[in-house]
C-alpha cells in the first residue's frame, strides 16, 4: 500500500466514524436518526408534525410505503402520497399555531396529543377553531411507517385548552 493510499484510507474511516456517530446515537434535529430510540422515534414523528406549519412535506421522514389514516378513512398509501398532502392541501393552510404536544412512547410507536389552531388562510381573520389531536406513529430505523390521526375540531372565537398542564421543556 503506498503512503497516498494509507492517508486516503485513514481520512475516509475518519469521516465515516464522524457521519456514523451521531447516527448511531439517535441523534435529532437535522442529522436523521436511524435506531429505535425514543429520541429518535419522537424526532421522526416531530418532522410530520412540523410539516403543518411549514406546508414542506419534503422534510418529513417517511418511509416509501407508508400509510396515514384519519378517523377512520384511508389519506395516504406511500410516503409520496402523504408528503405531497402535506405540501398542498389548501385547508393546512388554515393551521396557524400548534402546541402542548405531550409523547407517550412505547418502542417503535408514538402517540402525539396535541393542539392546532386555526383561521381563515391568507387573511387576517380572527381564530376559527382549535383542533384536538391525537397521532399514533410507528417509527423503523428512522422512517415513519405508520400515522393514525383521530381529532375533533371545536369551532370558536378564542383558543381553547387541553385540559392538561403544558408540557415542560
């Protein structure tokens, strides 16, 4: 082996080493975790919930054949299927704010609790109604392979609460 070689071999085992770790860790944020961690199971559920904010479904971590229910009805059949929802769907647009997620998670699946507050998109129109979720996801190296959405949506002039603490931080 000559010496370019060696140098060569030693600084690809050094990046592999510096990309796989955090990997390895179930690291969150922009780096894909890929183990069954609760982080890592929560931060992939996390990039779908995002997505109502941001109208990018792109960023969503799905698996290519995953598939969405909502009360009971069948919204997505591929993870194409269901970013594409994300990143078109007109009355996502409604969606002004999200919050007090609570997780309850169990190996590979996930339960978000959560609350969307909503108003007429494109202007300034005062809040329309808070939508009361509850999203299971099962997760697989990273992917999400399964979402069940059940909601109710109570119509009003004012955000409502969850009825539970806000989630600490």
């Amino acid at each position: 082996m000559t010496k370019r070689s060696a140098v060569a071999l030693a600084v690809a085992a050094a990046a592999t080493t510096i990309v796989a770790a955090p990997l390895a860790r179930g690291a969150t944020g922009s780096t894909q975790c890929t183990d069954g961690s609760r982080a890592c199971v929560i931060s992939a559920a996390k990039t779908y919930i995002d997505a109502f904010l941001s109208h990018d479904g792109s960023k969503v971590r799905l698996a290519p054949n995953a598939r969405r229910t909502e009360n009971g009805m069948v919204t997505g059949t591929s993870g194409r299927e269901i970013a594409n929802n994300l990143s078109t769907n007109q009355g996502d647009h409604a969606i002004y704010a999200l919050r007090d997620v609570r997780w309850f998670v169990d190996g590979d699946q996930a339960i978000a609790y959560y609350l969307q507050d909503t108003a007429a998109p494109n202007t300034n129109a005062p809040h329309t109604a808070t939508v009361h979720l509850a999203e299971r996801f099962k997760v697989d190296r990273g992917l999400i392979q399964q979402i069940e959405a059940i909601f109710w949506a109570s119509p009003g002039p004012t955000p409502e609460s969850s009825g539970w603490e806000a989630p600490s931080h």
